[in-house]
C-alpha cells in the first residue's frame, strides 16, 4: 500500500505552527474592496487559527 499524499490545495492554504496549531487567511479580502471599511479590511489581514472543530478534518488531509 503506498503512502497517502497531502492534500497540496490544502497546504497551500494553511500554515502548521510550532506548537501544532493551524493558522489559515480571511476570506473577503480582495473582492469588492472598495466598498469595505479600511478598518475592515486591516483586520481581514491578520492571520486567523482554525477552529477547534475542524482540526479532525484537517488532519486527516495534511497526513505526513
């Protein structure tokens, strides 16, 4: 039985951290931005974790 592949769409997309933690980016970024606040889209900017209820479903994708 040969080894099971990462997900590369998923990998792409997320960042495994040192302490295990996965972080992800905010959706809503870059279409129609000019009609969202500067507030909104600063804070749409900063990096965000995955919830705790879809850690099981990530790491069944991002096997090593």
């Amino acid at each position: 039985m040969p080894k099971m592949k990462s997900k590369s769409a998923l990998m792409k997309r997320i960042k495994v951290t040192g302490s295990g933690k996965v972080t992800r980016h905010h959706a809503y970024t870059s279409h129609l931005a000019p009609h969202k606040t500067t507030k909104q889209k600063r804070h749409l900017m900063k990096g965000a974790s995955v919830h705790k209820t879809d850690y099981k479903r990530i790491k069944y994708l991002i096997v090593k």
